[in-house]
C-alpha cells in the first residue's frame, strides 16, 4: 500500500520534532532572552548596518513574531538620537516592516554624518533645505485638508479659487 505524500510528510516532520524539538526550542528561547534583556541594541560607534545584521541573526530564531513586534523591538534597540529620529518615515507614516525601518534608518545615520563634517554655514543651508523639503511633503496631498475661505475640502485658502 502506497502512502500519500503528505502524510509521509507529517511522519518525517513529526520524527524531526520528537528528536530535535529541544534544540529548536531553545534556539527560539535563547534568542526571545537576548531581545527580552536587551542584549540585542546599537551601542556607541556601531553603524546601524552592523546592528541590522545582529537583529536579522537573533530574529531568525523567532519566526512567530509579529512584524509590528519586530519593528518595535528593532527601534528600541536604536541609539537615542535615531530612536528620535526613526519614529515614523518621511511621509510622517509608521513603517510597515523592519526593512523599511533599517533601510530609512541606515538613511538618518548618513545625514547625522554628513552633517557633523558640515561647517556651521553650509550646515544652516542643509537644515533650511531639509525644513523646506519637509513642509513640501507635508503639504503636498492636499486631499483632506479644509479650505477656511469656502469651506470646501481639497485645497487650502492661500489656493482658493474662491479669493474675494
């Protein structure tokens, strides 16, 4: 009698677990201990690169952790001048995956580098740039803002079609 694949599947599978489920087990529990007690965190002089690669190691010991758990757990392993900085993204949105987080973090690490071998004059015009850049994105989905001239949603009143 021929056995279908899938329960030879289950077989094998539940002889794995029954002969190594001890060693998987304790592979997850050391690493949810090192995120718990809080091993796993960016010290001084490492590049967030360097802390993304840790975080990556420990977290493939936890495969059950929910992506918002992974992205809390990655930000507050963050120095604190990035943990300022990586709140939300450029849009002002939360991230949505701990990628988009390294990836927007390994980002800030640049600019606070650039910036700190910026002299003090070229610095004003980078942060006036920035500032201006910031209120463009803000600013630019006008969709459910409301007019204070007409009353109307979509536009602001200095863009009213409306003006007196």
């Amino acid at each position: 009698m021929r056995q279908h694949p899938e329960s030879s599947t289950k077989v094998i599978k539940d002889a794995f677990l029954e002969r190594f489920q001890s060693e998987v087990r304790n592979n997850a529990a050391k690493a949810r201990d090192a995120f718990f007690s809080r091993h796993i965190r960016m010290s001084m002089g490492m590049s967030v690169q360097v802390y993304a690669s840790l975080f990556r190691q420990q977290i493939v010991h936890i495969p059950e952790m929910h992506e918002n758990d992974r992205i809390r757990w990655f930000h507050s392993g963050l120095t604190p001048q990035l943990r300022t900085e990586c709140i939300v993204d450029m849009n002002g949105n939360d991230f949505t995956s701990v990628e988009a987080l390294i990836k927007f973090a390994v980002g800030q690490e640049r600019r606070n580098l650039v910036m700190e071998q910026t002299n003090p004059s070229e610095k004003r015009a980078l942060v006036s740039a920035d500032d201006n850049f910031a209120k463009k994105v803000r600013f630019s989905d006008n969709t459910d803002k409301k007019c204070y001239n007409c009353r109307k949603v979509g536009h602001l009143a200095k863009d009213c079609p409306n003006k007196d």
